[in-house]
C-alpha cells in the first residue's frame, strides 16, 4: 500500500506535524493532530488531498482511515524554513559548509 508523507498545520494549535496518508484510497480521513488532538477532516479523491471537508454528523459518509501520527512529528515551523532559512542555526551551518566545501572534490 504506497502511503506519502504530508505536512499540516493544525489551526487549533498552530503547529505543524507530518503524517503519512494512503493516496490511493478515495475517500474521507480523519487526522488527528498529535498536539492538541483537534481533529482534521479531510477528503482524498486521485491521489490528492481537495479542499471537501466532512464531518462525523453524516452517517451516510464512510471513513477511509483515522490517521494518529506520532507526537515527535509535532513542531514550531514549517520542514521547509529549516532547510531554506539562512537565519537559522541549521540553515547558517549548510550555507557555511557549501561556501567552505563547495570546490572541493
């Protein structure tokens, strides 16, 4: 069962956690924030995640999944400041090694 990593943002919360989902199951999926435990309702239609949303109220709506990621995958920032950001700590020591190391072979 191929499964893809994603990011979210809780809006409860304000923290941002990955969680693997199944893109190859259409349907509804609830994903719980590892934080706050606010739950996201989402639906998955082609692979990707659209903007529906349901909710438990409907009887008549099937749950593909109930997603709980780990609470370690629960942090401040976006994955891709950390990477992107020369202010950082993180990313300061990878500009610094690019220029040092960058015309050694």
């Amino acid at each position: 069962m191929p499964r893809q990593k994603f990011e979210f943002i809780c809006t409860n919360c304000q923290k941002y956690f990955d969680f693997n989902l199944n893109t190859t199951l259409n349907g509804n999926y609830r994903i719980h924030c590892p934080n706050c435990g606010h739950i996201h309702y989402r639906q998955v239609n082609n692979g990707a995640i659209t903007d529906n949303r349901f909710t438990d109220g409907h009887d008549d709506q099937i749950l593909v999944e109930d997603i709980v990621p780990m609470v370690s995958s629960c942090r401040d920032y976006q994955k891709e400041t950390v990477e992107d950001n020369s202010l950082n700590a993180r990313g300061f020591v990878k500009r610094l090694w690019s220029e040092l190391f960058s015309g050694v072979t």
